[in-house]
C-alpha cells in the first residue's frame, strides 16, 4: 500500500539542506551566544547571521527580527505583550481578532482581554472570504490594543485581506499583527510593502524544524515581554537561544521564499486536480471557502452522509494523511471553529483537509482521488444499513 502525506498545513519534512545548516550546531559548535568566549562568540555570529537572514527574506531590519519557539509563542507574545504595553501606557486594552483565527490568537486575546478592562471584538469573515472591514472601522475608533488577523487561514488557506486591514489600522494609530504562518513562502510575504506592526512565523511549517519561529517587531512598537529573566532578544524574550533552530529557521525560510513562484504554481495545479477529481467523483461535496482567495497549498472540503472522525480514520487505514482542521485541535470531536464561521454551527458535512507540500506529487494526488470517494461510499453504506 502505498502511503500519501497530505498533512503539510500540520507538519512539514525537515529539508535536508536545513538539516545540514543545523548539524554543527548540534555538535561542536555548542557554545553559548552570551558568552563572551570564542565558543560564545562563534554562536553569536551564527544567530546573527540568521537574523540578518530570516531579515532579508521577510524585506525586513534584522533588530526587527525577534527568534521564540514557535508560532504559538509568537502569537501570545504578540498579542498578550502588545496589551500589557498597551495597559502599561494607560491606553486601552480591546483585542479585534477575526472569527477564523488560530486559537493560539483567539484565547491569547481571551485572556488578555479577561485580566483588564479590555474587550474582545470578533470580526466576521464570509466564506468568499471578505472580512467585515465597516466592523473593523468601527472597532479602531475606539483605539484597541492590537488588531490581529491571520494572512492565510490554516484550515481552509482561505487568503484575508491583512494588507488593506493594515493600511486601515495604521491611519487609526493601531498596530496590527498578522499570523502568516501559513503565508510565509507560500504567497508574498515583505513587511516593507504592507504596514503590518507584527507578524509571526514559524519553522516547522516550511520544511524547518519543530519548535522554532519568529516575531517580527516593526520599530517603534511597544510590546512587553512575557517571560522575565535575561536581556536575550533585546529584552523581549529572555533564556538561551536555540543557536540551531535560529539557524534552521533561517535555511527553511530562505528556501522557501526563493522558490515560492514556482512552487505555488505546481501546487496550485496538484490541488485543482485534487479538487475536480473529488468533485466528480463524489457527491454532496463542498470545497469549503472554494470562492474565496486562496493560498496554493490547501484544500478543505466538505463531505455530507458521513462522519468526519470515520472518514479520516479509513483514509489513515489506506495510508493516506490528511486531517479535519487545526492540528492543535487534533482528538477534539468538536465542530470546527472556522467552519462553524463560515457556514454556521449546524453544518452537517464532514470536513477534511488536504494540505500539499514540496514532497507532494501527482500520484501522490491520484492516489487520494482513487481512496477518498472509495471510503466515503464505504461509510455512507454502513451508515444506511443502520
């Protein structure tokens, strides 16, 4: 049997030429960055020369570039540590976040938002994925924190409109920080063309390693630290650096901004022959947030007669990868978030995504268009049996 990895919008392989850029840092050169030693300085270089790296990919200032341990971190970081400056400065503490946000985003400003005197202002968002920008408008007259709205939806790759969002909140004198998890090296990711005061990435999702991301603090912008202890970071994330992972971070990203044109439109082309394949072949399916801009790399889809926890389990059983949603939702039988947006808490579809990668290949995606109707029609007769 052979097996198809669907799931990149989860995980990535890690490149073997990031893992190559890692290896000496794994080993000899172990040092220290705040040491002041030649092991000490050697690291330090290194770090730097990933800063300056993770920098130009993004057309950002390396002093912008601030190295933490993944997405979710990031996004705390961004969100939570904006309010407390905020606060610190005696100005407001409202949260605007879309309804389709990571719940890295949703329950950071949750909770910043629960501590204070803040609120938390949701935004709606349509499945042709047009954001309500009249709310938006409304929320910043009463000068929030933070607005924050992810560039690519991770469920459904649906693209929101961060930069006409962002123009927006900088003539209002708010920051706003964008979750570009899934944009970064999948669509046209330069700080310099867009006003966005904050952006999150992280490593694991470019074919980098586990564990490792960024905060991009475009100058100027006031956003405490959550964690205290050391000046590591200038101050904003304190504790060792992860020499390594700064450095793979870097690779991954390098790549994958370099060959991005190319590869969106191969990927782009593998989902839309996943996509009709599916269509034909199977009915009463929906590609969820289909009329809406998307990024190149996912697909999710609804399918009705069938229960979505069966569905994806029968496809693992034929060695096929794919998932429901978030990743960091996985095991929850709940109704995705996202969806229940998009089409109301009542949809009745099974919802699968299908995320493609830079190992993905057409029959790769052959193989998911001969399985996945052959499973639902498996399940949907058992269902009509009982």
């Amino acid at each position: 049997m052979d097996s198809v990895y669907l799931d990149h919008a989860a995980t990535t392989p890690m490149r073997e030429e990031v893992r190559a850029a890692m290896a000496p840092f794994l080993g000899e050169r172990f040092g220290n960055p705040s040491s002041a030693h030649r092991w000490g300085r050697e690291a330090a270089a290194a770090l730097e020369d990933a800063r300056a790296a993770v920098a130009s990919a993004l057309s950002a200032r390396p002093s912008e570039i601030h190295f933490v341990r993944g997405g979710t971190e990031s996004d705390n970081l961004a969100v939570a540590g904006r309010v407390a400056w905020s606060r610190g400065e005696g100005a407001t503490g409202d949260v605007v976040v879309s309804e389709v946000e990571h719940k890295a985003v949703l329950e950071a400003a949750s909770q910043a938002t629960a501590r204070g005197a803040g609120r938390l202002v949701e935004l709606g968002v349509s499945s042709d994925g047009a954001l309500d920008l009249d709310a938006l408008d409304r929320a910043l007259e009463n000068g929030p924190a933070v607005v924050s709205l992810m560039w690519v939806n991770n469920e459904t790759g649906m693209v929101l409109p961060v930069p006409e969002a962002a123009r927006r909140a900088e003539a209002a004198g708010v920051p706003l920080h964008t979750d570009a998890v899934q944009a970064v090296g999948k669509i046209p990711v330069r700080v310099d063309e867009h006003p966005v005061a904050l952006l999150t990435a992280t490593g694991h999702k470019i074919s980098g390693p586990k564990g490792t991301g960024i905060l991009f603090v475009r100058a100027g912008t006031g956003v405490r630290p959550l964690v205290h202890g050391g000046g590591q970071e200038r101050g904003l994330r304190p504790g060792t650096e992860d020499v390594a992972g700064a450095v793979g971070f870097a690779e991954a990203l390098r790549l994958a901004v370099e060959e991005r044109e190319i590869e969106a439109v191969r990927l782009e082309g593998l989902r839309g022959r996943l996509e009709v394949g599916l269509r034909d072949r199977i009915s009463d399916l929906r590609v969820n947030a289909g009329d809406a801009p998307r990024a190149p790399h996912v697909t999710s889809v609804g399918i009705g007669g069938v229960d979505a926890q069966a569905l994806l389990a029968a496809l693992d059983l034929e060695g096929i990868a794919a998932s429901g949603g978030s990743a960091c939702s996985s095991g929850s039988t709940a109704a995705s978030h996202v969806i229940s947006a998009l089409y109301g808490g009542e949809d009745a579809f099974a919802t699968v995504r299908f995320s493609l990668g830079r190992t993905t290949t057409a029959p790769d995606v052959e193989r998911a268009v001969e399985v996945t109707p052959r499973v639902v029609d498996r399940l949907r007769a058992v269902r009509a049996r009982r």
